[in-house]
C-alpha cells in the first residue's frame, strides 16, 4: 500500500477504459487465483504444495483470494492492513505530515484534501453516480467493492494454514493496531500462526531508528528471519 500520490500514479493506467467497473478483484484477486491455478497444472510442481503469500493490499486481500483459490495449501498475509484502506491513506499522510514541521501551506492543503476524499469514500452508498470523480486513485466501483469487506473477519474462515507476519516499526499498516485486530480475530485457531519481527519496516527490511519510508529508496533485501519464518513454516504444513 503506497501514499496517497504514489497511489493516484499507480491506478491511474490501469482504470482507463473501465472508470465505472474496476475494482480490487481485477488489481490483486483474479491473478492470484490465475497463478495457482495455473501452477497446479505445471509440470514439475506439487500441486498439493503451492502456497499464497500476499503482502501490504496483496495480504490485506489474501481471506479474499483464500475464498477464489482454495486450491492452495496455504496462505500468508504479510504486512497487511486490517482497517478500511481509506484510514490507512488518511493515517499514513498523517504520519508523512508529522515528520515534517512547521507544515508548509502546500502539505496542509493535500492533507486536508486526503481527507475529503476519505470522507467521500465514507459516504459512497451504492446505486451512486457511475462518473463521480476518482478518490485516493481509484473509482468509486474499487470503493464500494472495499466497503462490505472485513479481512479478518474473512480470515477466520480459512480452513487452511494461514501465517500472519508484521514488521514491529511498520510506518504504514501499524503493528499495535493491525496486527493486534489479526491476532485478536484469530486467537485460538489451530491452523494460524502470527510473528511480529523486531526492527522491521513495512518492506520487512531492518531499518535504524524510525521507519519513514525514506528508506524504501535504498536497495536491500527481506530479512533473513522472514525468509526463514516462511520457509520453516511451509516445511512444517
């Protein structure tokens, strides 16, 4: 899940020509499903050990593709939020915000923007106007498609093994709230694991001091304790 720029940037190509009809089916879902399916019929490939990891919206989304492609063995959310994405973007302009004092009258405004937006998403009912105006980068169709989904709620019908990984200095899907709704949505099931690693940012990269997601532009690699959290537990199924 990226800022609210970033974000506008990213959708922009992708809704041209279907403004009244995209939604987080056609951005993450439908491929994911499409990849398994499609792995299974792969030679060389157990199809009894194909495993889904979806990370930031792609693990927010994951109880979502678990539902489509029950084929897999397994699924691992990573990093992924467990709030309404329109408070995520509001949140993490904040945070963005926050780090930079005074504010200048050109960051004030976007925020105060961020959050009309928000609050027009909020609003949505459905039956709307099919030409409304994009909001945080995405049509009003990706809105109310994310308004009637609960991912954790989700999750805790996955049968199958599902792991829940978070990074403990996530500067955009926060640790103390997201993944304390995870864990609190799946305690007591048998088939989840959740792990929160120390000093990780929301790349699951190790980062000094406060994430500010400054760091992203730095080239590195996942954790060596994620990598191997994942493959222990993929052994273990």
């Amino acid at each position: 899940m990226l800022r609210y720029e970033k974000r506008t940037k990213r959708y922009a190509p992708k809704i041209e020509g279907m403004i009244n009809t995209f939604t987080v089916e056609q951005e993450t879902v439908e491929d994911a499903v499409a990849a398994v399916r499609t792995l299974r019929q792969t030679e060389g490939i157990d199809p009894e050990k194909i495993f889904v990891l979806g990370h930031s919206l792609g693990g927010m989304m994951v109880p979502r593709i678990a539902a489509r492609g029950f084929e897999a063995a397994g699924f691992i959310v990573m990093a992924g939020p467990a709030r309404p994405l329109e408070e995520m973007v509001v949140e993490q302009m904040e945070y963005q915000a926050s780090l930079k004092t005074p504010l200048s009258a050109e960051v004030e405004e976007k925020l105060k923007e961020v959050k009309r937006q928000a609050a027009a998403i909020k609003a949505l009912k459905r039956g709307g106007p099919e030409n409304a105006e994009l909001l945080l980068g995405g049509p009003v169709s990706y809105w109310l498609d994310l308004q009637k989904y609960d991912p954790v709620t989700e999750a805790a019908k996955i049968k199958k093994p599902l792991l829940v990984l978070q990074g403990e200095k996530d500067c955009q899907v926060n640790a103390a709230v997201d993944f304390a709704k995870w864990k609190q949505a799946l305690s007591g099931q048998p088939n989840v694991t959740c792990k929160q690693f120390a000093g990780l940012n929301h790349l699951m990269m190790h980062v000094e001091g406060k994430s500010t997601g400054e760091e992203y532009a730095v080239a590195g690699n996942v954790a060596p304790e994620v990598v191997e959290e994942i493959a222990r537990w993929i052994g273990a199924q």
